[in-house]
C-alpha cells in the first residue's frame, strides 16, 4: 500500500515515539471556561508548534491532546462531542470504565489519583519532548510564560519523563519493542508482515481491519475535520521494582534457601514474556539472546504453542497472543489478533533503583501511553479481554503477572513438563495513581476549534 497519509495534518506522536529526543515532560492542564475565549486563542498560536508526522524536528517536539471536559470547556457544543466514542466522553476515571478496566475502586480508585479523578480531570495534555534537558527545561519554561499570558489555562502537574540509555522501563526489561506498523509507512517496509496493520486502527478516516474508515468524530462544517485524530490513552503507573524482584527472588531459591540469580531472571523473563534484552521467550525459551532483543518477526503457534518457553499468561503473550489466541488457527487469529493492536509510546520516570532487591524509598514507574483509534475494540479490550481475563488461554484463575488486577488468589502458572509449576500469591507490582481517555486532534481540526465560540 502507498504512503496515503496527510502527513502535515497528522500529529507526530502518533507515528513516532521521538526516541532522538529522549527528554520529555508531560504537561496537565485545565480550561476555565470562564475564559473560554482567552484558551482558545492559546490553542490557535499552539497549533503553529506542533510537530506534525511530516519530516523531524531535531532540537524538540510538542503535541496536544484533549480530554471531553477539555472540549467542552473550550465551547465544543453538545451535538459535536456526542459524534466522540462513548468511552473517551465517559472518561477513564467512570465507574463503568473502572469496572471494565478492571481499576480499583474505594480506597486506591479514581477519587484517590493525583490526576484524572472526578475531583481533578484535567482538559489539556501537552506532550513536550526535546534532545537534552536544557531544551526540554526552556520548552517547558516558553509554554508556562503562553499559559500565563492566556489568563484561561492552570497547569495542574508537570510529569517528569525520559527514556534511558538502555530504553528499559524500571523492572529492567527492554521496552516498546513489540509494535504494530502503520500499512504504507517506511515502518512497514522493514516490519514482519504479521505487524503491519491498516492506517484506520490508529487514525480516523482511514481504513481500519475491517475494511472500514475508521469513524471520525463530527468536527467543523465538514465531517472530514475529525480525520487524521486519533484518541490516546495515558495510564500513570507506579511500579515497585524490589517488590517485584525480592518475589521473584523468593520464589526462584535453591531447596536448600540459597540465591539462584539465573533462576531468578528466568522467573522474570517468564513473567514479561521477554528477556531482560527484549528476546522472546518463544524463541530463546531457556537463556537470554540479545542478538534476538529487537525481534518481533515471531509467532507462539509456530515455536512454543504449549507455552513451554512463554507462558501462556506472560504479560506479552496476553498484551498481543499473535498467531496463538485460537487453537490450531495461525492465519485466523492473526487477523483477530490485528483487530486488538495498540501503539505505545510510554516513557518511564523516575530513578533507576540501584539494587533491585533492595526498596530505596524513591518513586518510579511508566507513563503508560498508546494510541488507537477504537478506544473499546483496541485498549479496553486488551486490558479486560486478555490481561485481566481469568480464563484467557484457558487458563483458569489467574490474570496478567506484571500488571494485571491481583486478587487475593493471584497465581502464575508455568506451562513445563512433566508437570506445570503454579506460584501463587502473586502480588501487584503496578499501581494505578492517574489517568485519562485523550483525543488528538488533526492540526486542522485544532486551528478549527479554535475558532469555536
Ligand atoms: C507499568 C506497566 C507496564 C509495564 C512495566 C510493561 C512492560 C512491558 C514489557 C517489558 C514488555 C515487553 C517488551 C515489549 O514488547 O515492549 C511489554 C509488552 C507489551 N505490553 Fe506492557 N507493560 C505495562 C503495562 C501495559 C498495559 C497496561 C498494556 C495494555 C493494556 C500493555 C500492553 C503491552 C503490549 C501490547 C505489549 C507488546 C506485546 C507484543 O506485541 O508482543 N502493557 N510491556
């Protein structure tokens, strides 16, 4: 397939992870629509600054993205945002999204998060990235000084990001390697042809795996301003990385109580699904290969259909089962399989801890961040259908290891002959303490909004 994409109208985030600009920060604001005129001039000067998918800015790079209280904040009328999908004007932080997301309520649920609750949504995320702190800082500096002028925004928090050297989130295993192309992009040429999926799983108004344009929302006096938007999904996560090891360590001793470190990194790699290097399990199923760390050319079916190397329930293998979500049936669950990809472009914050086994006290975690154009079919799916569906692979009891919704009865289960091991008590690694459903404009759309009012 051509390169069909309207490049100049496309924000960049949704074809790029900028990893040539390592230094990011994401910014949370909210409108007041009191002053509703004030933020959207604010918004009509932005749009000059976005970076588009068209060519690469080499110093920094800014996007924008919207939640519904953001939209109507800004004047979007009634009508308009009920074009949007029901899930993105629901809100992740409903309790009918909690309920599906699996998210804790109560205690740890969307009334306790730091952002994103019903008591603190935020309308505006601006996604910042730039080739060194010090054009990250002065971006972030520049764009404070616009809010200030505009006398119509508040930034609510300024979350702190980055990727590092090694491109590993803090459990210590390489991240994003896992990931769908966009059909007609230079990524598809290079990608294995079972990751290249259609321009519409990822962008309104393109065709998506079911041969449709995938539904826009009804923005400005012609339908086609929705096209080129897409809708992103921002997930805060703390992670508890000696949490994570000191079980895995617990459960990885020799019988007579000693450290085994090689059984230990064994037991993790089960877990994630790949080895510390990204290598897949399925392919390398008793050591680690960095040759193999980049590779997502691989299916289960065809290398580990028991699970014997990857566990049926690691967290790859239920995040994205390829060519072994139905028995027996390669093609066919790919083409299932294509109609559930996501597009991540998480960034980890935090500290990198010095020794895994030890707490040090310090905050860490991902910003989970990915990108789809269906919000249910796409994310929602992924994360109650396969990562926190007890019976997924037939399995039974147990949900995702690394980031699934522990019960009391957590288990992971190692598929091994002659017989499977079971461990349990699996604890929860990941905590949820913020989020929202974003929509992400085409430029044009943003200019048109605008000029709402
Ligand atoms: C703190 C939270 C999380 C951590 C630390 C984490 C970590 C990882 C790691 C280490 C991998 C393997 C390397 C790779 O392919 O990139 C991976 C893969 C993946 N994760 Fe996560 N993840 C988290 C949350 C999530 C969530 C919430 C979802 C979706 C609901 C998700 C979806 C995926 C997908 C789709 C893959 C790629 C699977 C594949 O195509 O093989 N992850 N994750």
């Amino acid at each position: 397939m051509a390169d069909l994409l309207e490049r100049a109208d496309i924000q960049g985030i949704i074809l790029s992870g900028y990893v040539h600009l390592p230094w990011s920060a994401f910014m949370l604001l909210t409108i007041d629509p009191a002053h509703a005129g004030g933020a959207r001039r604010w918004l009509g000067a932005i749009a000059d600054a976005i970076t588009t998918a068209e060519g690469k800015e080499d110093a920094s790079s800014v996007n924008l993205a919207l939640t519904a209280t953001g939209l109507a904040n800004l004047g979007l009328d009634r009508t308009a945002l009920d074009s949007f999908a029901i899930p993105f004007t629901d809100g992740m932080n409903s309790p009918l999204r909690s309920r599906i997301l699996g998210d804790a309520t109560g205690d740890t649920g969307p009334e306790q998060w730091r952002w994103g609750g019903p008591h603190n949504p935020v309308d505006v995320l601006l996604m910042l990235y730039a080739d060194s702190d010090r054009n990250r800082d002065a971006l972030v500096a520049r764009i404070r000084a616009e809010i200030a002028a505009s006398g119509a925004l508040a930034e609510c928090a300024l979350l702190d990001a980055g990727l590092y050297p090694d491109r590993n989130e803090h459990f210590g295993f390489a991240d994003g390697v896992g990931q769908p192309a966009i059909d007609g992009t230079g990524h598809a040429k290079r990608a294995h042809a079972a990751n290249v999926v259609n321009p519409g799983e990822f962008l309104f108004g393109y065709e998506n795996e079911y041969g449709y344009a995938a539904e826009a929302p009804a923005l400005g006096p012609k339908r086609d301003l929705g096209k080129n938007g897409s809708y992103l999904v921002f997930r805060h996560t703390t992670q508890d990385v000696a949490g994570f090891w000191q079980f895995l360590d617990r459960q990885s001793r020799t019988p007579d109580g000693r450290e085994d470190p090689v059984a230990r990194e064994r037991l993790g790699a089960k877990f994630v699904g790949r080895w510390k290097s990204g290598a897949p399990l399925a392919l390398a199923p008793d050591a680690d290969d960095p040759n193999l760390g980049a590779t997502d050319a691989f299916g289960y079916a065809e290398n580990d259909a028991h699970g014997f190397g990857c566990p049926l329930g690691a967290h790859a293998r239920r995040a994205n089962p390829r060519d072994a979500l139905l028995t027996d049936k390669p093609a066919e669950s790919l083409k299932r399989t294509a109609r559930h990809r996501i597009m991540r472009r998480g960034r980890s914050y935090g500290p990198r801890i010095a020794d895994p086994l030890v707490p040090d006290g310090q905050e860490r975690g991902l910003h989970f961040m990915c990108l789809c154009a269906n919000i249910a079919r796409q994310f929602e799916f992924v994360q109650q259908t396969w990562i926190n569906n007890p019976v997924f692979g037939e399995l039974g009891v147990e949900v995702d290891p690394l980031v699934g919704a522990q019960s009391d009865a957590a288990v992971m289960t190692l598929q091994q002959t002659p017989v499977r091991r079971r461990i349990t008590g699996v604890p929860s690694f990941v905590r949820l303490v913020g989020g929202a459903y974003f929509f992400v404009p085409g430029v044009s759309a943003l200019r048109w909004l605008a000029t709402l009012g």
